[in-house]
C-alpha cells in the first residue's frame, strides 16, 4: 500500500504555500496526500489581502471523513486561523492513530496574521502536548517560549523550553539568521543541529511548509524523526536553490526538486 499523509491547513492560490505546497511535496516524496481545508486566502507573492476562515464544523467535518475511509500514516497542520478551528483539530489529533507534525504558523511571509491572537493559548495548551513534533521558526518560537530567539544558543533553548512543556519533540528553524542555515532539534531530550549554506535569494515563499510536509512525508514512509529532519532538510535547501523564480514578490521554491 502507499503510504498516506494529511495536511489540515490554509489555501494558496498562487500554490507556493499552504495545502498546494504540502501535496506537491507529498506527491515528490512518493506519498499519497489528503488535505482537509481550514481557511481560505486572497494572495500572490506580493501580499496577503484576505483570510476566511471555514467553519470549525465544516473542517472537522473533511478531516473526519478522510480519517474513516483512507487514515493516513501521518499527518501535519498548517494556518488553523482560529481558537475555534484549533479546539476542533485539538480534539480530532486525540484519535489521529499517526504522529502529528504542528507548523505553528502565526504569521504570513508578508505580516499578514494567520492566527487570531486568542487563538494561541489554545494552540499551547491543547494543540502542541499532541504533537508528535512542532516547527517553529524564530519569531514563533520566541513567542511560544516567552523570550528572545536570535543565536543557536537562543534556539537550543527554545527548543528545550518547548519539549519540557509539552513534550513534543521541537524543531526550530533558524532560516532568518545571518550566516549557515542551521535548525536545532530537540528530541527525547536531546538536541541536533542540522546545517546547509545559506542560499541568497528572495523566493522563498512556502518554505515553512515545504518543510513541515517534507518532515511528515518521511514519517509517512516509516523514517525515525531525526532521519526525516534530515531528509527534509536537503529537500527544502535544494528547492530554495532551484526555485523557478516565478512571480514578481517572494516567489515559491522548486516543488520538483529531488526528494533524496
């Protein structure tokens, strides 16, 4: 059988981010992708104009049929937009059967809020004890630690803060600091550091979810947690140096990079 993997997240139009850049990424790993709809954007690599969120029925709704006929391996979320939508997927990640991967995602690449700010203890206190591993980025992570995130040391911290309080394993992604490309990953307790050259570009727009779907794609086909990082690491670093320059903003990276 092929190996299944969901994504509950937000639309892209301009298919960069979001659910059409979890699939593709699916798709290029060689697994079978689902993708139950929790908001809707009006956005291209310029700017995020509009965000509507769907009914928390409607999105517990997709996730609970695609559970009862095709369950996946392994699942992730995206953009939940809402204390609402994040209570719905809280409670349906209790009986998912398959590790979770949590892209805590707050904020668009161009400061549009993704997330309602009552959303978040929600996030914290009923979403992220679930997990089965949560990606924060630098500015996601300073706000769910509490405190400043702006050197590796600040992020093995982070990272350690976040595993104690929720006990789900902690991936900061470092892609926003100066110098080497570094992610610090808390694991059972113990931190790795994961490494590629930094890449100069402007089209990186999806790449926290690129990431995400890459991770869960490899916990999908059976890969142990550090291994996946590490796959999804040379695939995202690889789709951000081949990224197709589309678009006049933040173009999306390269979906058809190899999946090694």
């Amino acid at each position: 059988m092929i190996p299944v993997a969901l994504t509950i997240a937000g639309s892209d139009p301009g298919g960069g981010a979001g659910i059409q850049a979890d699939l593709k990424t699916f798709h290029q790993f060689g697994v079978y992708g689902e993708a139950a709809v929790t908001l809707l954007t009006v956005q291209n690599t310029c700017n995020v104009f509009e965000v509507l969120c769907l009914e928390p029925r409607f999105v517990r709704a997709q996730v609970e049929a695609v559970l009862k006929d095709i369950p996946p391996q392994a699942a992730k979320t995206g953009a939940l937009g809402n204390e609402a939508i994040i209570e719905a997927v809280a409670e349906l990640a209790a009986g998912l059967g398959a590790p979770l991967v949590v892209d805590p995602v707050m904020i668009s690449k161009h400061g549009a809020p993704l997330i309602a700010a009552s959303a978040r203890p929600v996030l914290e206190k009923m979403l992220l004890p679930r997990a089965a591993l949560i990606t924060p980025n630098l500015h996601e992570a300073a706000a769910l630690a509490g405190r400043e995130v702006a050197t590796p040391e600040h992020m093995e911290t982070a990272a350690r803060l976040l595993f104690e309080r929720t006990g789900a394993s902690v991936l900061v992604k470092g892609g926003h600091l100066p110098g080497e490309a570094v992610d610090v990953l808390c694991h059972r307790g113990e931190v790795r550091h994961y490494r590629s050259p930094r890449i100069e570009t402007r089209h990186t727009h999806g790449t926290g979810c690129t990431y995400s779907a890459a991770i869960t794609a490899c916990l999908a086909l059976g890969l142990e947690l550090p291994e996946a990082v590490e796959r999804a690491k040379r695939f995202v670093t690889e789709a951000i140096r081949t990224s197709p320059g589309l678009g006049r903003g933040s173009g999306p990276v390269n979906h058809h990079a190899p999946a090694q």
